[in-house]
C-alpha cells in the first residue's frame, strides 16, 4: 500500500492537486486544521499528520534543524521530506514531488527517524 502525505499549508493549495493527479494520497493541512493551520506550531501539524501515519512534506527545509519540530518525527521514528529550494513554482514543486516517487516511497519503507531533502536530480538524507 503506498504512503499516505501531509502537506504543510506553505506548499500551496495547487501543489496537494497535482500530486493527487499523478494518483499521490495527499492530505492537505487545511483540510484537516481550521483556518488553514494559521495557529498551529510546526511540531503540532507533524506530530498530527504522523498519528495518522501520513508523512510530513514541508518546503521549509529548517524544520529539522529546530530541536521542537523535529522532536515529532524522532519519537515517532518517522520520515519527513521537505524541498532544498523554497522558490520553485507549483508546477515544479510537483514535478519533483513525482519525479522522485520512488526513491520517496523507498526512504519511507526504510522509515527513520529522518529528514531528507527532496532535489532536482534526488532526494538526500540530511538528518540525522
């Protein structure tokens, strides 16, 4: 069965589409949180979506260098994905997204805890 996704509200309403296009199980987090998560800390929507078992994916690549956001996917010995680049658009966002489904879904089944960053050419391990 193919893992399910939690999308941080920073990636944009279009980005959770066109994954779900490609046929990705994305939730997005203003589906989920009222207003669209706007008073929700980091650690809380990550530790929500990894009680469900859904797996973070962030553009904010800080995430795992901030000790109370990434406490979530340490004691849940999970996953987290999150974009190098903060400016790419939707279209490449979700590009990347399904250009690298694979190796996603591999760095999931292996399971954590870790951070990877999700790259044009690959994804990479960057936490621990």
């Amino acid at each position: 069965m193919p893992p399910e996704f939690f999308l941080d509200r920073n990636l944009g309403r279009r980005v959770v589409e066109g994954p779900r296009a490609c046929g990705w199980i994305v939730h997005r987090i203003g589906d989920v949180v009222p207003d669209d998560a706007q008073d929700i800390a980091d650690e809380d929507w990550i530790a929500h979506g990894l009680d469900q078992s859904w797996v973070p994916i962030s553009k904010d690549g800080r995430i795992k260098s901030r000790d109370l956001e990434i406490q979530p996917v340490l004691e849940r010995e999970a996953v987290l994905f999150c974009l190098d680049n903060r400016q790419l658009s939707s279209i490449e966002m979700v590009g990347r997204f399904d250009t690298h489904r694979e190796a996603i879904h591999r760095a999931v089944d292996r399971g954590g805890p870790a951070a990877y960053a999700v790259r044009r050419d690959r994804i990479e391990c960057t936490w621990p």
